[in-house]
C-alpha cells in the first residue's frame, strides 16, 4: 500500500491520520486518530512508512520529531492480526507472511533516516507503538506516560526487530523482564533504565523534544548524518543477524493454543492458563 500525499498551506499529509509540517530544519510528523488510542492498523503503518520514506530524499531538514500531544501509540491491534492469522483465515501462509512485514518495515524506514530521529511520548506506548518508538534515535517521555510489552504474556513473539534495539537501550537483564514479563515502567522508571532519554513534565514532551531538535539543527548538515550512521551501524551491526527471524517465529506462535488462549484471556479481561502448547 502506498499513502497519498498532498501539500496544503505548508503541511502534507499521508492517509487520514498523519500530517507532516516544516519549522526551519526541523519536520514534525504527528499521527493522531482521535480516539485516544492511536492504535496501528496496516493501513497507518503503511502511511507511517511512506512518510519515512519520503523524509528520506528531503535534504532540508536535520531533524524528524514524531509524536504530539495525542497518545503515542497502543500498538498493533492484536485482536484484529489474530484474527487475521488465525487458522480460520483464507490467507495462505505466505499471504500471512508478507503481511506481517508491515510493523518492521515501518520500523526499518524510520531507523534508516539519516536524519536525528526523536519521538517524543505522552500518555502510553505500548507493544508496536514501543517498537516504532526504539527505532528513534532519541525518545522524550512524559513522565506519567505508560511503556508496555505485551506480546510474550499473550502467547507470541516480541517481534518488528525490537529486542536487538531494546537491549542495546537497558541492557539484557532488564530487557528479559521487560520483554518476557511484560512489566509496565512509567517514563519515569523508563529514564532511569535508559529506555528514554528523558522523563518531562506531563504535556511538555513535544516542546522538549523541539529544543533538542534545535541544537540537532543547528549542526551542519553533512557530518550530523555521518555521524548518525557510524554511530548506528557501530552499536547496531549484528541487530538484523539476531532479529531476522522474528517474523517467522510471530507467524509460528500464532499457530499455537497459547497464543489462542491468550487472545482469548485479553477478551475476556481473565487470566490466562498456559499449556505449552
């Protein structure tokens, strides 16, 4: 799927929901449903990436600020993927894999910006959202705001190539609890373990994230993209070597009564009861 752009009064726009506005060197891109959730449909994530992509051959600007005042994201709607993937679906199984590159494809796309990326987070980011979020150079959180991985509670895989990035934020240890356990950390408990870069006042991440952005901006273009890449491939050079299955193991746990019963246990607002199965 590709998204349509157009150009009004200075902001273009990719889908419905996602707007993209100029302030010198820097380009703010918000996604904002207006339901207070923000959650990813493939049709967002396909307008997210197309907004990446475009950003890719724009040469005016040093810094991409994702995120506003709206909720940053509650991820992928797994309720609607499990269904999609679920064994009653017509789609053969390489339909269900192509479909599955959506999340990490978004995800590539904004990583591989060569501008400073920075999202900056209110309220919660969870599952898909979180992972959209780790392929930003830098994230600024409110400090109340929620971080979530919810995936392996449920049955599946952490997946969109998140793990890799996530480890190189806080570490292994606590990328097990977070991952394996699912723990839900505040911004704050977030800044301390590393997983943002700052923890602000509630409504003030945008604002913060622009003035990191202007001192970003004022850099001379070249060697700030230079940079960004030796720094990125130095920490990130073996992410994809560890991560280049996690499409196929999400695609496997879907397959399982587990993840059956955790979809189930998430309806239903009960507890899970596991098998191994």
């Amino acid at each position: 799927m590709t998204a349509n752009t157009h150009t009004e009064t200075g902001t273009e726009t990719f889908g419905d929901h996602i707007t993209l506005r100029r302030e010198g060197r820097i380009a703010f891109v918000c996604y904002s449903r207006g339901d207070g959730l923000n959650a990813l449909t493939p049709a967002v994530m396909a307008d997210l990436t197309a907004a990446a992509h475009h950003l890719h051959a724009d040469m005016t600007t040093s810094v991409v600020i994702l995120g506003g005042d709206a909720p940053f994201s509650a991820g992928a709607d797994l309720v609607a993927n499990h269904d999609i993937l679920s064994a009653d679906s017509d789609l053969s199984l390489l339909e269900k894999r192509q479909l599955l590159r959506g999340g990490p494809d978004m995800c590539r796309a904004w990583e591989q910006l060569e501008q400073i990326t920075i999202a900056a987070i209110e309220h919660f980011c969870i599952g898909g959202g979180l992972a959209l979020a780790l392929a930003c150079d830098h994230r600024i959180a409110s400090r109340d705001a929620v971080f979530q991985l919810p995936e392996v509670p449920l049955g599946m895989n952490m997946s969109w190539n998140s793990i890799p990035r996530a480890v190189g934020l806080i570490g292994p240890s606590r990328a097990k609890r977070f991952t394996i356990l699912g723990e839900k950390i505040t911004g704050e408990t977030a800044a301390e373990w590393g997983l943002v870069d700052e923890a602000v006042t509630a409504g003030s991440a945008l604002e913060v994230a622009r003035g990191l952005g202007a001192r970003y901006a004022a850099i001379p273009p070249i060697p700030l993209r230079m940079s960004k890449q030796a720094v990125n491939v130095a920490a990130g050079a073996l992410n994809d070597a560890t991560s280049f299955m996690d499409r196929d193991q999400f695609l496997l746990t879907s397959t399982s009564d587990d993840m059956q019963e955790g979809i189930a246990a998430f309806k239903e607002k009960r507890k899970p009861s596991f098998t191994g199965n």
